[in-house]
C-alpha cells in the first residue's frame, strides 16, 4: 500500500484550532481531539447573510443559535471558544462569487469556494495568529502522506455516503500537512451515537444542513430575482422551435427537470445560451450525455501534475460516482485543460467542478467551461 491515513494521532496537551459550527460534526470532532489528549481551541466563524425578510436562514450551522451552541459545548469539555466575524471576508469571497457566476449564466458552487478562500483560510490565519500548528474540522474525509507522490492528498472517508473529498478538492498542500479530520474514519450513525454517549442525544433532533449558508431554498428565486434580475426570452428545442418563455438564464441549471414550465414533458435542460438568451430543452435525457469537457482554473495539491497527461478518475458533481477519464492542458499559462471521459457525462454544467482522483487520492479539480 502506497498510502498511510494520518487518522488521530496523540495530541500530548497541544493545541489545535476547531471549525465549531455548533452542529454535530464540528462537535464530535472537538470531543475526539480532546479524548486523545490534544487541547482544542474552538472558532466559529459569522457569516453575512442575504438581507432581506424572506431569507428566514433553515441552515442550523450558519445562525446565531448555532454559534451560542458552539459556546456551549467548548466551555462544557474546557476549552476555548472564539468566534471570528467574516461577514466582509464571506460577501466578497462567496455571496459575490454566487452572484457573478450566475450573470454569467453559470452555476456556482459556493461550497466549495468557501472552503478555500474563506473557511480554511480564516482557520488557517486564526491558527498562525494564536502560534498554533494544526487545524481540525468535523468534514468526512480523510488526510494521507503518499510515498509514491512524497505529499500529502485528501482521500475517501470511511463513510462512502458522506464522503466530502468533492468539496475540498481545492485544499492546498501547505494546508494539508496542518489539517486532521477526526471523522473520517468514523460513519455518520457512530458520531451520532457517540455524542449520546457524551450527553448530548439531542443532536438526534436537529436538522442537518440543507441551505447555503446564505440565503435558504425557500427565498433562493427571490434572491435571484434581486441581486440579478430578470431577462425573459424563449425556450426552444433541439430543432430551433420555440416551446415558451423563460424568465431569467439564471433560474435554469443543466440538466434540470422541474420548474420549466413546459407542457408534454418531462423536459430536460440541455444548453443555455447566453448570446441569444435562450434555454435549451429535450424531452430525451440522452442529448445531456458528453465526453469531452472544457476546464479551467485546473488547480493540483501536488504540482508535479501540472502540464501533463493523466489518466484518472473524476467526477463532475459531488453525488455522482467516479468515472474513468484522461485530463490534458490544452493552454498551460491559463491552466486550461480538456476532460475525455470513458463514458458520456450527463448534465455537464458549466460553472461546476469536475474533481481529480487516482484511486482514493484526490489530487485536484478545474472548474467546468463553455
């Protein structure tokens, strides 16, 4: 075996900074480093939101209740707790790289923004303040060193349900050597049965994270409707032919289903074409299905992959599984590359990533492009 998972190793009293987000994860992620001898420092991090009285935020990791549960539970095991207020940081990093991407009639992926440029990197920043080594958070994932590489990579879970590999594809490999995730080895039914055993059954009850952390399912078209406006124009098929009226590129993602508004379907979203202003619609799912896919911004944790040809697996959402494919730079200044996949990929959705893997180590992602 070519790999060895870091796991928990003996923290011997010393410190180490805790994403605590006030949900179970971050939770059990404390309570495991504090058992195995470390002395966890928690830091919740405030978030801006969208302002307006619609936006009642459902997210339970990203309100003020959460954070006062953070507290709660570092003073109940001794440690400390910080909370660092974001919100400018979190505006310009996320909510505007929301916003910017969908004028372009693209569709983002805050999650995975936001743990590069804001999460980690705040956790990161607050750790080198406080003279502090290691970072931890409650993410299923696993860290591992590779001989064969001589680097560190993040790898699957434990938990294949709720492995998050997908969304912190973007981690550098100067962070990697600092970060430990506790609950990678663990699944999601053995945390909550571990917090139980630590008083804290209550967790049963809380809803985990549906939402983004700044504005809630519910008020996402009027957020839309707001911060970017409405561009009706037509809805055409395969053919050229006009079958209704949309209200907005921004409304519509590849590859979806509902809300389209289209008799006789069900119809799937193929293209959107924002030099005409239409949206592209078949009642075949077959027209989603592509081979070759168009990158850019291709990041690798591990720079001797830059410039090459390699064959791999990916993945193009974070629910999909892994499919055989080969990546290639087609522009090495600009960190364009061109994906050829094994097997068609249904719902290629430009604005997305596809995300790098070589058996279980993910080694990086780029995001997808016209």
């Amino acid at each position: 075996m070519d790999r060895k998972p870091r796991g928990i190793k003996k923290g011997n009293g010393e410190k180490i900074v805790v994403g605590m987000s006030g949900g179970v994860d971050s939770s059990a992620t404390l309570i495991l480093l504090k058992e195995n001898g470390w002395n966890p420092v928690g830091v919740s991090l405030k978030f801006s939101v969208w302002e307006d009285e619609s936006n009642v935020n459902q997210n339970p990791c990203c309100t003020t209740d959460s954070i006062q549960r953070a507290k709660e539970i570092c003073n109940k095991f001794e440690c400390e707790h910080y909370i660092l207020d974001i919100a400018d940081e979190f505006q310009k990093n996320v909510i505007d790289y929301f916003i910017d991407t969908m004028k372009k009639s693209q569709t983002p992926n805050p999650c995975m923004v936001c743990n590069r440029k804001t999460k980690f990197q705040q956790l990161i920043n607050f750790a080198d303040s406080k003279g502090i080594k290691y970072v931890a958070t409650g993410h299923y994932a696993r860290i591992v060193k590779s001989k064969k590489y001589n680097s560190f990579f993040i790898s699957n879970s434990k938990d294949k349900n709720k492995d998050q590999t997908y969304y912190l594809s973007l981690l550098p490999q100067e962070w990697l050597t600092r970060i430990i995730f506790p609950l990678g080895e663990m699944t999601k039914p053995e945390v909550y049965r571990m917090v139980a055993e630590k008083g804290l059954g209550y967790y049963e009850k809380i809803s985990q994270s549906q939402d983004f952390c700044f504005v809630s399912e519910k008020s996402l078209d009027k957020f839309i409707e707001k911060e970017i406006g409405k561009e009706i124009g037509n809805i055409i098929d395969m053919k050229g032919n006009i079958l209704g009226k949309h209200k907005g590129l921004q409304y519509y993602t590849i590859g979806q289903r509902k809300k389209i508004g289209l008799a006789g379907g069900p119809y799937y979203v193929i293209k959107k074409d924002a030099k005409n202003n239409t949206v592209v619609v078949s009642t075949d799912k077959n027209d989603l299905g592509k081979t070759e896919i168009n990158l850019s911004d291709v990041f690798f944790s591990n720079n001797q992959f830059y410039g090459k040809e390699l064959e791999i697996t990916a993945k193009i959402r974070y629910q999909q599984k892994k499919c055989s494919a080969k990546i290639f730079p087609v522009n090495k200044t600009t960190k364009e590359y061109k994906a050829i996949f094994k097997k068609p990929q249904v719902g290629v959705t430009p604005g997305q990533y596809c995300v790098f893997y070589i058996g279980n180590l993910c080694i990086g992602s780029g995001v997808i492009s016209e």
